[in-house]
C-alpha cells in the first residue's frame, strides 16, 4: 500500500455503491490500446476495496484516493497510548459482523483461513449467529485488503472534470489523477456536493432519488482505564438506554493486551441532540449510564463524531451506473433493497454493493 504523490493515468475510475440494477445504459467499453487499464476509487471503505481486488485481480490497474489517515473507512481502529496504563487500542466503528449471504460467506472464509478474523461470539445478536472480528484489529482487515493495492490517504479530493474521454481527479493538495471509469463510494451527501462543486448535473429522477437517502449520527467514546472494565464476556454489550446503545471491552475483545480500552457508542436520538455539545460533557453524561460496568477510573478518553454512521434510508439497488458525462459508478452501504435494523449487518451490504459494482465493470470491459 503506497501514498506516492504522482499523476495516475489509465482506463477505469470507479464510484463505489452497492447492489443495483442497471439504471442508465451503459456503452460497452472496447480496449482501443494494449496499455493496461487502470481504475481510480473515491474512498476506501469495504466496497471500494472489494471492487478494487475484483478488478486488480483480472490485471486492472487500481488507485484508491481516501481523505482519512487510515484506510477502511467504519473498520476503523485507534490506539491511546499511556505511560503509567499501557496502550489502549479501540475498535471505534464497526464492532463485528455476520453473515447471511453465500457471495459474502466465500469472502469470510477466505479471511478465517488466512487468519484475519476470528469468530468473536454467538451472543453479541439476537439470533446466535456467528460474529466476526479482525484478530489484530478490524482495521487490520482493511489493511490486509488494501495491501496490494495503489492506496492514497489523507487525499481529499475536490473537484471531478470530464475531458477528451476521461475523468480527472483533482484534490486538495493539487495532485491529479485520470482514468475513464470513476467509482465513488463515499456518503451521498458528500458524492452530491462533490458532483455540484464540480458542475456535474445528474438526471433529476436519480439526483431526487439519491437526495432521499438518510443516516443516523453516531458518537463515539473511547476510553482508557486504569483496570479491566466489569463488562462480561465476550466483551460487547448491547443496552436499552436513551443515551448508551453499546459498551465493549476491547481487551476481552482480544485486540487490546496491554490495555483496558473500552468503547462507547451513543444512540442516534442522543447523537442528534448533542451533536455540537463539547467532548468533555458528552462523556460526563454517558458515564452515567456506563459507569456501572467500568468499575474502573477513566485515566484518557476520546471522541469521535460519524455523522453517517448507517443508512436509515437506502437507494434500493446495489449499485448506481451513470454514463453522462462518462463512466461513473457508485456504491456503498445505502445501495441495498431495504434498510437494516441489524448494524451488524451493514458490512455485508457494503461488501455485496462492492461485489455487484465489480462484477458489472468486468462484464463491460470484457
């Protein structure tokens, strides 16, 4: 995985969204060189990696730009460090995932044969379904599918211009990139401001239809303590509460051995109403609730604010192919039949949205 700063020229751009029916027509794209194609995607979450292994693997070249600090968008992990407590490392987006469909099962079986999840519990749904983590972390499991990958992060990118049979990438350093296929797989809010800043106009059924989408908020507390928390095992624990949805512990987790890392995640209902509240008393009214299953002092905490944290609308297909002005695709999470009530399984839907926006590419360019 690299981060060279240089301009990246081919064929393919790709915009990551899930599962869909075709809804424009697309031109079938012909090779008209012997150069080797190339595919640039917009964010490096779940569905732009895995359209991105499609397409490498059947030897497209692939760049993936990402504004993050670190690849995998939800699969994310962070580390607090403590002289006197050790190092605390949270996962603080996605906490695990299931399995209900067989495309997404042969991926995860993959990933279990070559060490990269585990099975984490039975216990953590409401039907004992089998519950997946990264081993080290699951932000391991982005990095281990990024590796071979043309990966760029903190690169925002700020404009998208169709010219002379291909699209290039500006960002907000003044690095380019071109190819003539784009993916895009960020929230659609951020797709659409991207695509009116850049005076790109979509149909007026699909722009209404993407403008319908929705999500909840999601804030994040991550906490370094002094002992191990009283939260039983396995480690995760979902709760009835206004303010608290879910409390794991990290280190029963088995991805924080030298601290006692524990993370919080607030409901939607009080994400919403203290979204702008500062950090300090965020967590002074949380650890009223999570308090009781500390029994530990907190000695270092953090916040983090996913203001798409899931879908609470979605597209209703699993991914979204445009061909005016050129080749663009999009894909995510939103991109499935209906919304689900399970977050556990939102990375499968990503994954799917990834898998059909890959598998439709490689049929056109056959």
């Amino acid at each position: 995985m690299t981060q060279a700063n240089h301009l990246a020229c081919g064929d393919i751009i790709i915009i990551a969204l899930p599962d869909h029916k075709p809804i424009c027509q697309i031109k079938e794209m012909k090779s008209t060189t012997n150069e080797q194609k190339s595919c640039l995607i917009i964010g490096g979450g779940i569905s732009g990696l895995i359209a991105g292994n499609m397409l490498q693997r059947q030897g497209i070249k692939v760049t993936i730009l990402d504004k993050g600090r670190g690849i995998g968008g939800r699969l994310a992990t962070r580390r607090i460090r403590n002289e006197s407590y050790g190092q605390g490392v949270f996962d603080y987006g996605a906490q695990f995932f299931t399995v209900s469909d067989p495309q997404f099962q042969k991926w995860v079986d993959q990933w279990l044969e070559q060490g990269i999840i585990k099975e984490w519990s039975k216990q953590l749904t409401n039907i004992e379904k089998p519950c997946y983590c990264g081993v080290e972390s699951n932000r391991n499991l982005a990095q281990y599918l990024a590796k071979d990958l043309d990966v760029h992060l903190q690169t925002r990118v700020i404009k998208i211009i169709w010219e002379a049979d291909s699209w290039t990438i500006e960002t907000e350093k003044g690095h380019g990139f071109q190819a003539n296929i784009l993916i895009m797989t960020p929230p659609i809010p951020q797709s659409l401001a991207l695509l009116e800043d850049s005076d790109i106009t979509l149909p007026s059924p699909i722009k209404s239809r993407l403008e319908q989408v929705t999500y909840y908020p999601c804030m994040t507390v991550l906490l370094l303590l002094d002992k191990l928390s009283l939260i039983p095992k396995p480690g995760g624990l979902r709760l009835k509460d206004y303010s608290l949805a879910w409390i794991a512990c990290n280190h029963k987790k088995g991805i924080s051995p030298e601290g006692f890392a524990v993370t919080l995640h607030s409901t939607p209902e009080f994400s919403q109403n203290n979204w702008d509240t500062e950090d300090s008393l965020v967590v002074e009214k949380l650890l009223k609730v999570a308090t009781s299953w500390l029994g530990s002092t907190v000695v270092d905490y953090q916040v983090h604010r996913w203001r798409y944290s899931h879908p609470k609308t979605v597209y209703g297909e699993l991914y979204l192919p445009l061909d005016q002005p050129g080749l663009l695709i999009m894909a995510g999470d939103v991109f499935s039949a209906m919304p689900s009530l399970d977050l556990s399984l939102n990375l499968e839907k990503a994954t799917l949205s990834g898998l059909a926006a890959g598998n439709y590419l490689l049929q056109k360019i056959e």
